[in-house]
C-alpha cells in the first residue's frame, strides 16, 4: 500500500467526500437497526428508521454547505470529483426529495410489525430507507463526478437502488413489473452510456470533463460529437426523456408512492447537473457544435408535446405525474437547449469585450434558469406525492382520481396542498413553477430558440387541463357512493403531514419570495460552471 505521501490526492482532499459518506452510513444503519427483533404488535419501528434517514439527509445537506462552497470549481481527489456551488445548490434539491419522502413514508411503520408479515409487506422494513440514502449517495457523487469512469459509478449506484425501490412491494405484480422495464431498459441504457465514454475516450484520450474542456476541435470532431450523444442518450433515459421515456408510467405506476415521489424529483436532478456539466465540457471544447444543439432543440420539442398530450388521458394520479414529468423533463431541456446555443456562439466567437460579457451573461443565465426550475418542480412534485402518500390506507394507494372527490371537506389543508402543487406544476403565477418557466423561456429566448419557446407555451396551456381537473375533482365533485370515510384524516401520519406542508410552503416561498441567499448560491453555481 503506497504511504500517504506518494498518493496523487492530498488526504485532507477526502474531506469533499463526507457528503457522500453521510447518507452511505446512514443507509448502513437503518439495515442494521432494522434487524433489531421488536415485539409483536410493537409499533413505530419503521418510523423511528423514517427520522433516522430524514437525519441524514439534513446532516449531508450541512456538509455540501460547509465542503462545496465557492464561485470556482475544485477539482480534487485526482481529479475524478469536482466542488463547488454549483454541485452544492443541486445536491440540496436531491437531499430535499430524501428528507421529504423519508418523513412522507413513515407511515408505513405505523402499523404493527406482525400485521405487516402476515400481509407480506415489504415497505414496512429497514430495505426502504437504507436503498433510499444508497441511491442518494449515488446521486451526490454524480453531481460531483468530473471522471466519466466516476460518473458512471455513480449512475450505477442510484440505478441499482433505484431498481429495487421499484419493485420493493413484493404483493403486487405492478410492481415487479415496473421494476423490470425499468431495470432491462436502464441495462440497455447503460450499454450506450458505456459506448459514449469508449468514443469521448478515443477523440480525447482522456476521462477527466476538465480535460476535455480544455481541447479545441477545429471544425469539430465526429467521434467525439458521436460519443457525447451516446453519453446523453444515458443521462436522458434517467430524466425520461423521449424517446427514452418508455419505462415511466409503467415504473411511476408500478412503485409505491413514495419511491416513485423520490424517483421523479431526486433522480431527474442528479442526472440534469450531470447531463448540465457534460454538455458544458461538450460545448467548450467544441465537440458539440451546431448538430448537438439541434439534436437537444428536436428532443426537447418533442419530449414536452408527448408528456403533455400522454397526461390527457390518465385516471391514475401516479401514471399523470408520470407524463407529467416527461413533459417537465422537456421544459428543463429547453433550458439545455439554450447552454448548447451558448456554446456553439462561443465557439463562432463574440465581437468584442462587451459581447463577449453579454453572450457569458445568457450561458450563465441558461444555468441558473435549470438550477431553479430543478427546484422548483421538485418542491411541487413532492407535495403532490406527499399527499398521495398521507392518503394511502391499508396499503391500499390511490387509484384514480375520484378517491380525491371530496377532499377539500373532509381534510381542507391537504387538498391545498395539492392545489399548490398541481397550479405550481401548470406554470400558474405566484409559485415556483411559474418563475422556473420565466426563467428556462427566457434563456431560450436569448439563445434565439423562438420556435421552440412557443411549442413550449403552447403544451404548458395544454397542461392546464389535466392539472386543474384534479382541483376541480377535490373541491367540486362529491365522493363516491356519497361516503367520504376513505380520506378522512389520520392524525397518527403526522410524518406525511410535515411533508406535504413543508413542500407547499417551499412551492410558495420560491414562487413569491425565494430569497436572495438562495438566488445568490444559483448565481454562484452558475459561475462555478460558467467561469
């Protein structure tokens, strides 16, 4: 073993990785606390898990805070990671989708240990919580992962924990079903995203995403430009992007609801900053040029069409926040869409200081527009699924959308939050979704993709319908049969009523009032990226 002194990191150079280790062991401890034998009918096991896996999530919070500040990024431990605001302020979005859930999901510990063996239940054991901080730790390293090698690592860690959390109900065929399209189409994925590194490796020699910034493709570089779309096409098969979108509602429907809330939030947000830090490296090095920025332009434009006009139809609320998240998917890469613009001016090159400034202000721009839109439609998915998950009774989740009828009766403050969370995901004013859509559009509109800002607003008026047809169902329609003792209110979940409140008041807060720390972490990460 080489001593200390001859390593090719400085050993206080560890320290970045804390983060990471915080949910790791976390998720050590809830396997092995779990394991603890408890008495028959005990109650509140599980939900004693729940607070431990919300702990960690907040203690790596604290750690990115304290380890990943700064306005430029560091590069450390031999260059395979990479810190800075930028991985920190989307390392929260990802820790916030942990903690949310974690508290949303203790219910399934409220009942008693026995009953959940004699119903063969899964969810009600340590499993949940500790694939949750796994596949969270696989997360935080892809945000930071600057070594292709690393960020497929990474990618493979949330996967496999992610792959589990699908199928974890072991009573319903959904479930395993689910599980295994998204596990054969996510291997299949894999394979392309293996390929990409092969062909970004052979035009480059090199793993590192610095390195490869540094290169200068004269009129650019076929293979590279080939290996960086087979790259993305691994990162957009994450986020459910089309046409890579296949697996989601069946995966969203299949899943309990709380695994499929911290699949749609905190796994889009790892895969967009790494999918954000890929095509900036891409982009500046050249390799991207002109055919990359139209490949994302024709992507995008098509992923918002086929996620809006797949939600008209649904009943089930899991499989419409499934298209739901496709379409979201494809406002993000609008946001993406412009960055690739960016670049590819970049490379045509500005005419003097003060365009150079002005073209350096809207890539900047572009990332900090995803940077919050990531925010914000992660706080306004949480709170729709928090309150599909405080709904569920006897393990028996809600199937279509008339279990909402009548809900602003008999628990008026849920069916808020729902509504917060439906008219934030709309784009409506006043909430968070609204300024995320302001900002992606207006990026877009700088980088002179007009055309593609319009089909855009267009499918968000489409949206419209199908996310005020679930106000309209909570607060207009009366429950079936006449009864409404399937919603009432249980005041033992008071862990999914912390959740869903916390993420209406963040779906507020960042619509009206986000605050100048937080805009001032999103600029800063956005320089980070963009110096």
């Amino acid at each position: 073993m080489e001593p200390l002194s001859q390593l090719p990191f400085q050993a206080g150079e560890l320290t970045a990785t804390i983060p990471l280790a915080i949910p790791a062991v976390c998720g050590l401890l809830c396997l092995a606390l779990d394991l603890i034998p408890r008495r028959r009918g005990e109650r509140g096991g599980s939900a004693g898990l729940g607070l431990l896996s919300f702990t960690g999530a907040l203690l790596a919070a604290l750690a990115c805070l304290a380890l990943w500040g700064g306005d430029v990024e560091r590069v450390l431990v031999a260059g395979t990671i990479s810190v800075s605001r930028f991985s920190s302020t989307l390392a929260l979005g990802v820790l916030m989708a942990t903690g949310l859930i974690s508290l949303a999901s203790m219910h399934h510990g409220q009942a008693a240990f026995s009953r959940a063996h004699e119903e063969g239940s899964t969810i009600a054991h340590g499993e949940l919580f500790a694939l949750l901080q796994f596949a969270t730790c696989g997360m935080l390293a892809l945000l930071v992962a600057n070594d292709l090698l690393t960020l497929f690592v990474a990618i493979e860690i949330l996967s496999i924990a992610v792959y589990c959390l699908t199928g974890i109900d072991r009573r319903r065929s959904r479930s395993a079903e689910g599980a295994m399209k998204y596990f054969v189409l996510g291997a299949f994925a894999s394979g392309f995203l293996l390929y990409g590194i092969s062909l970004l490796y052979g035009a480059t020699h090199s793993m590192r995403l610095d390195a490869i910034a540094a290169m200068h493709f004269q009129g650019g570089s076929s293979l590279a430009l080939t290996g960086g779309v087979l790259l993305m096409v691994g990162l957009l098969f994450k986020v459910g992007a089309v046409p890579f979108h296949a697996w989601t509602p069946d995966a969203y429907e299949g899943a309990p609801t709380a695994c499929t809330g911290f699949m749609s939030v905190a796994v889009k947000v790892a895969a967009f900053g790494a999918a954000l830090r890929v095509v900036s490296a891409l982009g500046e090095s050249g390799a991207l040029g002109p055919a990359g920025a139209w490949l994302l332009w024709l992507v995008a434009g098509v992923t918002v069409v086929v996620g809006n006009a797949g939600a008209l139809t649904q009943r089930n609320p899991r499989r419409l926040l499934a298209y739901s998240s496709i379409a979201h998917t494809g406002y993000v890469l609008v946001g993406l869409v412009a960055l690739a613009r960016f670049w590819d001016q970049s490379q045509a090159g500005a005419d003097g200081a003060a365009a150079s400034a002005a073209l350096l202000g809207s890539g900047q721009d572009a990332v900090a527009g995803v940077i919050f839109y990531l925010l914000g439609y992660g706080a306004s998915n949480l709170a729709a699924f928090a309150v599909l998950c405080h709904l569920e009774r006897r393990g028996e989740e809600v199937e279509d959308l008339s279990d909402l009828a009548g809900l602003a009766r008999t628990q008026p403050g849920v069916a808020l939050a729902m509504t917060l969370a439906m008219i934030s995901l709309a784009g409506i004013p006043c909430t968070a979704g609204f300024l995320g859509k302001l900002w992606v559009f207006r990026s877009a509109m700088a980088s002179g993709d007009r055309g593609l800002v319009v089909i855009a607003l267009a499918t968000s008026v489409m949206s419209l319908f199908y996310y005020l047809r679930v106000v309209v169902v909570m607060y207009m329609q009366e429950p079936k049969g006449g009864e409404v003792t399937s919603i009432e209110a249980d005041r033992t979940r008071w862990g999914s009523r912390l959740s869903l409140g916390a993420a209406a008041a963040l779906v507020v807060l960042l619509g009206v009032w986000p605050g100048e720390r937080l805009l001032g972490m999103i600029a800063q990460g956005a320089r980070a990226l963009l110096p």
